[in-house]
C-alpha cells in the first residue's frame, strides 16, 4: 500500500482531497483523505512506477512519481506556497 497525508503549506490536515494514482499503463485509481488528510491506496505492485496527483479546493499540489519498492506508510503531499 501506499498512504500517508495530504497537507496545507503550513503543515494544516487537508480533509476531502481527491488523490488519484495513475500507472504506466494509464490505469488509474482514486481515493479521498479522511478528517484527519490521511489516505491510502491498497493493491499497489511491487516495483511498478505511479503518477499520483491531489485535488482540493483553493490549493494547488505538483504531482508526485512513485516506484513502489515496499510499502510506503509516511508518504507527505504538500501544497504548494500560496
């Protein structure tokens, strides 16, 4: 899995954000942060390589490029300085 939180510039939870994981092959899954701007994504493969990209109202991420080699539990996305 890969998971971890969604956050503001100044380190402030982001509930709601839309986070989709697109692979090589253009398939792409999605999943909402939670209350806290925490999110998961189960099932991902083993050394395959992911796009993923957050979606919230009034705040703009870069996407991020993943290879997934093991299990990512910590995994911080910040929204860029406003």
């Amino acid at each position: 899995s890969v998971g971890g939180m969604v956050m503001t510039s100044g380190g402030v939870a982001v509930r709601n954000a839309g986070l989709t994981m697109t692979d090589a092959a253009g398939v792409s899954r999605v999943v909402r942060s939670n209350t806290f701007g925490y999110f998961r994504f189960d099932g991902v493969e083993v050394g395959e390589t992911y796009v993923i990209t957050v979606q919230a109202k009034n705040l703009v991420f870069a996407p991020h490029v993943i290879t997934a080699t093991d299990e990512v539990t910590n995994m911080n996305l910040i929204a860029a300085p406003q």
